[in-house]
C-alpha cells in the first residue's frame, strides 16, 4: 500500500540527487506528485536520472555546490521557475576515510575539503535558498549514524556529520520563528555504493573481510539488516509532511536499533 503523505504538487529541491540515496528520493517525492528541482554535479548521471524519471514535474541543474556563484545562479532559476519551495533536502555529501596513521603531503586539505562538501554546502545553498522558503516549508539534513557515534579512521566524515546535527539544531531555532522546520536524517548502514566503499575500506585496515566487516556491523542492529535507499526516503518524505509539523531541530536516526536516541 502506498502512503499518501500529502506532498502533492509541493517543490522539492533535492541535492545529490543522482547518488543512490537522491536517486530514491527523487523517486520518492516524484510518486507522491511533488515538483523536483534535483542538483548534482555529476552531469552524466544526473541526465541519466532526470531520463528515468521521464516527467514533466522534474527539472535538473548541474551544480557545484561549493561555488557561491553556482549556487546564486540555482536559486535564480528556482526563483523564476517555481517561486516559493516548500522542501529542500540537502541530501549531498562525501564520504572517505581520513586515518590520522596514514597522513600525508595534502592531508588537511583533504580533511577540511570533505567538511567544506559536507557542511558549508548546506549551509550555502541553504542561505541563497532561503527567501524563497515560506512560512511551513521543511529543511531536511542528511547526516549520519556516524553524526551520533563515531568510527575508527573517518575522522572528517564523522566531524562533518556531527556538525551536520548541530547545523540542524541551531537552524531550528533560527528558522522556526519563520515557521520553517529543520530536521535531519542519521541513518545507518544503506547498501550503497558509498557505504559499500566504507565497509570495504574498514575491511582492509582490520584485516577482515568484508563479509565478516558486514556480520559484524550487523550483530550491532536490532534488526539485523542493511537498510535501502527506499526505505530511507520514507523517512524523508514524513518530514516533509503535515505529519511531521511538530517535529523541528530533531535527528531521527534510522538505523534498525543499531542507535537508540
């Protein structure tokens, strides 16, 4: 049974959104009836995504979103194609290790980089973004379950996902006399190409196998099961909801128990 989470003919803005998780999100917001504006700086696969999704209600840009420059030019064109934007999800990010162990020539630039991607992109767009959200529109972060815990050898990714929660919080305060509410989603372990890169980057500094990397990551969850990227857009379309109008500066944490907070 689909869940009808009132989204209909609402705009969406949706960043990242060619990467495994934007792409159900995309797909998600599209089948509730919403209008989509999706970012990616990835132009090939973000054409590939827009001719997948094969619809009128969608429309793309290519977007560096570490450029101010790039970003004004986004929110002009959202401005003069859809006026007020009820949803943005500032779904993009990067993820790689940065062990301290193995640190070399560019190691800081790398580290600062991956918290420049993560962080002050959001903080960029959503700034540009900002006068054309109306009293009622939902800000969405993607963080991580690593933005609640933390993991050997991730340091960078790890910092920018806890930044990602604390952005949230003090956004939520800031906003909310506006009437704009500001979530974010920490998920767990979701089988993407990303995560799998991860797990196989941890494998190789224990030592370990993926498999068994896996089984352990595993045993940690109640449930013990990888999430998809479809079930984690769920999540994201009931914050974007009427359902949701309570909830702001919270940091919901799919994770199939692995974190209970």
């Amino acid at each position: 049974m689909t869940v009808n989470y009132g989204l209909q003919g609402k705009t969406v803005l949706i960043t990242g959104a060619a990467g495994g998780i934007g792409r159900a999100l995309s797909r998600g917001f599209l089948a509730q009836g919403a209008r989509l504006m999706l970012l990616d700086r990835a132009a090939g696969p973000l054409d590939a995504l827009v001719d997948e999704l094969h619809s009128a209600q969608v429309h793309s840009a290519v977007c560096d979103l570490g450029s101010d420059a790039a970003v004004a030019a986004v929110a002009a064109q959202v401005k003069e194609r859809f006026g007020p934007l009820d949803v943005l999800v500032n779904n993009a990010g990067t993820e790689y290790p940065t062990p301290l162990a193995d640190a070399g020539p560019g190691f800081m630039v790398s580290w600062a980089g991956l918290l420049d991607n993560n962080v002050s992109s959001m903080v960029r767009l959503t700034q540009a973004l900002l006068p054309l959200l109306p009293r009622g529109a939902s800000v969405i972060n993607q963080s991580s379950i690593w933005g609640r815990t933390g993991v050997a050898g991730f340091s960078a990714y790890s910092a920018s996902k806890h930044a990602v929660v604390g952005l949230t919080r003090s956004l939520a305060l800031e906003l909310g006399p506006r009437g704009i509410r500001v979530n974010a989603v920490c998920p767990g372990w979701v089988r993407t190409e990303a995560a799998m890169r991860s797990l196989a980057a941890m494998a190789l500094e224990q030592g370990k196998s993926e498999a068994e990397v896996e089984r352990e990551i595993l045993s940690r969850q109640a449930v013990p099961q990888m999430l998809t990227p479809d079930q984690l857009a769920g999540v994201f379309l009931f914050l974007a909801s009427e359902g949701a109008a309570p909830l702001t500066g919270q940091c919901l944490s799919p994770s199939h128990g692995e974190v209970m907070l």
